[in-house]
C-alpha cells in the first residue's frame, strides 16, 4: 500500500505551503509546493511553462504580502494587550472590558445603600 495518492488525483494537487515565503519561491511548485526541476512539476505535473504563470506568482506574492501585514498586526496587538495588561496589575483600569458600560450605567442610576441611610 502507497501513501501516495492516485495519478489521477495529482493533476489537481493543491497545497497550503508550510511557510508563507513559499508562496513566491520561484524554486516550488505553485500547486503542491514541491521542489522544481524543470518548467512542469515532476510531483503534481502543473505546466508552468504557460503565461499563466507570472499572473499565478503575482497572485502568491499579494498573498505573502498580506500575510506580513496580518502578522504584523497580530505582533501590534499582541503589544497593546500586554500594555493594557501591565496597567491593569498596577492598578489601572484597562481600556476595555466586558461588561464596562452596562456596570457602570447600572451604579450610576441606582443609589448605593449607604447613601441612602445617610439621606
């Protein structure tokens, strides 16, 4: 028994590459990601021999791109959060909080005990 899949189903073979530089390594298979040898993948046999090809990278490298922006992102908020959190433990209020405004409407418009003994 192989663990590779049938001829048939390889000339569809479609991967999600194990790092995003993959997507614009002009040295991989656009498809399943595999070294190349030539201008057709010996793996899944995608022809990149065709003027389809320079659109297909250029489609890899807007989506390496974004990726960037979206990790960048992640590392901006991953920041903010440890900041919000590190004024919370020495005793501020952090920017946000489930839950924030409903409390605090609810305190405002019901008088504490104490207020109204002292009435």
């Amino acid at each position: 028994m192989s663990d590779r899949p049938p001829a048939a189903s390889l000339r569809d073979l479609r991967r999600w590459p194990a790092e995003p530089s993959h997507l614009i390594d002009t040295t991989r298979c656009p498809a399943c990601f595999s070294q190349l040898t030539g201008a057709r993948c010996g793996t899944c046999g995608l022809d990149l021999g065709v003027p389809e090809a320079t659109e297909l990278l250029a489609a890899g490298t807007r989506v390496y791109e974004d990726e960037g922006r979206r990790q960048q992102l992640i590392t901006r908020m991953r920041a903010a959060q440890a900041a919000r959190e590190a004024r919370a433990g020495a005793g501020e209020v952090a920017a946000w909080q489930p839950g924030a405004t409903t409390a605090a409407a609810a305190s405002a418009a019901v008088p504490s005990p104490a207020a109204a003994v002292a009435s």
